[in-house]
C-alpha cells in the first residue's frame, strides 16, 4: 500500500514572519540557511518579549522540529523525491524533552488561537495560526510517529481552517499554501487508502492543488519561499524537473548559506543527464567549503564525497564514484559526520558498484557494512537483499 507523500516539505509552511520584528526576522533567516540553533534562540527571545502571541509558540516548534530533521539527514531530497522515499526509512527518535516541549508548545498556540475565536471567530491571524499548528502536529505525527491516519486528519483539519481565511480575505494567497497542499496530497492517495477511509468525504484534485502553490509562490508573501521550495519538489516528483532549476536557483540567491539547496541543485541536473552542470554544481560546494564560505564550512567532507560518488555511480563512471565513495566511508568505525542515512547508502553505492563490475565477491561485505551502519535504514534493507541477489540495472549513457 503506497502510503501518502511529501509530507516533509507539504507542511513547511508557518508563516513564520507573521508580525516580524527584528528577532523573528533573524530566526526566519537563519531558519532558511539551516541554522537551527540561531533559529530557536531568536525566537525563544521573540516569545519571551511576546508571549501571547500563538504564532511565536508556532516558531519554537518549527525550530525543534527541523532541528531534529536536520540532525537525522532528513531535509535531503532524496528521502522525499527520490528513489529512498522518507516514507520507507524509520521513524526519528527525538529526545523525550524535545517531544514534550514541541507538543507543549503546539498546545499553548491551539489554547491562545482558540481565545482569540471565541472574541472574533472571524479572526484571520488566528485561524491561519491554527492552521499552521495542525500542520506541524501533522508533520510530527507523520514523521516521527508514522501514523498516516492521524496525519491525515491533522492536515484536512489544518486546510479547513485555512479555508476559513480564504473565505473571509480571498486576497490572501498565502493561506492557500495548505490548501494546495492538501489537494495534492488527497489526489495522490491510492485507491486503497481511500477505500479504508484515510480521507473519507475528500476528494483531492492533483493539478489544481499544484496550480494552487503555484500562485502562492507568485502572489503570497510570508508563504512564498515554502511555495517555491514545495514546487520543487513536486515538479521532480512529477518528472518536471527542468520546471523546477528556475526556483532552486531563485532560492540559491536568497538562502545563500543554505548547501542543501545546492546539493538538490547537483541532484536536478543529475536527473536530466546534465553530468558538467551537476558535478560542476557539487565542485561549487566544495570549492566555498575550503573557502570556509558561511554556512558551508559546515558540509563534512565525507557528504561532498558521497554526493559527488552518487553522482558518478549514476553517470556510471564506477571507478571515480567508488574512488569518492571510499572517501566517504574511510573512518568507518568513528564516522560522525554522516548521518546514518547517508552512510549506509555510501556503503551499499559501493556494493552496487562491485556487483556491476561482476565482484559480487567484493559486493557482500560492503551490503554487510551498510547493513551494520543503519540496521534501520532503507539502504540497510535493499543490501540485505542484494546480498543473495546481485544487483543489476541496465547501463545507460547520459548526456
């Protein structure tokens, strides 16, 4: 049963600068360049000077959510729009504090939303506000907890509150962001979901849902970098990937500090058979990492070489990919700066390799390695497999 998709960048959405001040500002940038930390430190100065005010409780929930996705390599793109779907690797496992508090957080916005619409239930600051808060519980419960039902219902009820905002201000385009969302996600569902009522009554509409984010990203504005940012992604989900380079590079200009952007760059052009423009793209990353360029001084050196291995393997220069696939896996037994995700995919790259060279022999161990690395990950599973049955895929020249 094919499980509901996207749900990672569908929900980014919180209006984030609703009522910027000077702290929300800095949180919001550095949110974008990946700098969590800074992040939930500025917005925790926010609240403290605000506290009544819902959307700043939003703020410190994004911050503890993203900075556990982060930690777990859960923001790369191939986990949502690639061939290792998030969908299939094992849930997160945040600290005990951290749960608690994100969900404390999420309850204290619900209770201040919820005041404010018994004084005006016309109220569009907190309906959105609302909204945004079922979205992030939605995300929780998705990608944490992986219970899709509940997702599910979090999500519709966001987008009914969102709904509520449109139609009372139909000029506010960046309520629409869930809305568009969830008509995406709804129209995406199988058949067999729907049948054991995971969206019973709801009806989703793929193409008008993408329509949606589009004008979103054209006419909203708290909300328009998250519109564009879920754009690309369904643009590559979709195999429109060449509607989706405009976008990655506008948000390249305006997140400058922010190297994942780049990599989904490198990983686009990779995709359309651009080998210079997508090695050209991770030589650019690694260039302003010895350059100790803000925000990239960051990258470990171990995740330059398995992007630039990755891409190699696919454009199947094997020797070169293994060459920086073993740079990548070289501490092995202290490898830190790899999340596990990326680790036991460095390893089963390696295997896949041997196998295509017809070194099963030499395969096994590196499947064993990528198996001990992250029993969890979905990489760890494909090498179980590929273990009795060798890997093969047919050779293909790109351009």
């Amino acid at each position: 049963m094919k499980a509901p998709v996207l749900f990672l960048t569908l929900f980014w959405s919180a209006h984030i600068a609703w009522g910027a001040g000077t702290l929300v500002e800095q949180g919001t940038e550095a949110f974008y360049n990946l700098d969590y930390d800074t992040a939930l430190s500025s917005w925790e100065k926010a609240l403290a000077a605000d506290p009544g005010n819902p959307a700043r409780h939003n703020n410190i929930a994004y911050a503890l959510l993203y900075q556990e996705m982060f930690r777990n390599g859960a923001l790369e793109s191939e986990l949502v729009s690639g061939n290792n779907s998030f969908i299939r690797r094992a849930k997160m496992e945040p600290s005990a504090e951290v749960e608690k508090r994100f969900f404390a957080e999420l309850d204290r916005s619900m209770g201040l939303c919820q005041a404010l619409l018994r004084k005006n239930p016309r109220d569009t600051f907190a309906l959105h506000t609302l909204a945004v808060a079922y979205g992030l519980r939605a995300n929780y419960g998705f990608l944490v907890r992986k219970s899709w039902r509940a997702s599910l219902s979090d999500s519709n009820q966001a987008r009914r509150f969102d709904e509520q905002v449109t139609a009372i201000d139909p000029s506010d385009y960046d309520s629409r962001l869930i809305q568009g969302a969830w008509d995406y996600i709804a129209g995406s569902l199988s058949w067999s979901m729907r049948a054991l009522g995971f969206v019973a009554g709801v009806h989703g509409d793929k193409q008008r849902g993408l329509h949606t984010i589009e004008e979103v990203a054209q006419y909203g504005k708290q909300n328009r970098d998250d519109a564009e940012i879920i754009l690309c992604a369904l643009y590559r989900r979709d195999g429109q990937t060449a509607r989706a380079i405009p976008h990655v590079r506008d948000l390249v200009d305006r997140f400058p500090r922010n190297y994942l952007i780049r990599f989904e760059l490198a990983q686009m052009y990779a995709s359309m058979g651009q080998r210079k423009n997508a090695l050209e793209t991770i030589n650019r990353i690694s260039l302003m990492k010895q350059q100790n360029v803000p925000g990239f001084e960051r990258i470990p050196w171990e995740k330059i070489y398995y992007e630039t291995g990755n891409l190699e393997f696919w454009f199947d220069d094997f020797d070169q990919a293994l060459e920086h696939l073993q740079k990548a896996t070289a501490n092995a037994e202290d490898m830190k700066e790899l999340d596990l995700n990326t680790g036991s995919l460095a390893f089963m790259r390696q295997g896949q390799i041997y196998d295509l060279l017809k070194r099963h022999n030499m395969a096994v161990p590196e499947y064993q390695q990528a198996m001990k690395f992250a029993p969890e990950a979905e990489a760890a599973r494909e090498s179980q497999h590929y273990i009795g049955s060798p890997y093969t895929r047919a050779f293909h020249t790109h351009s």
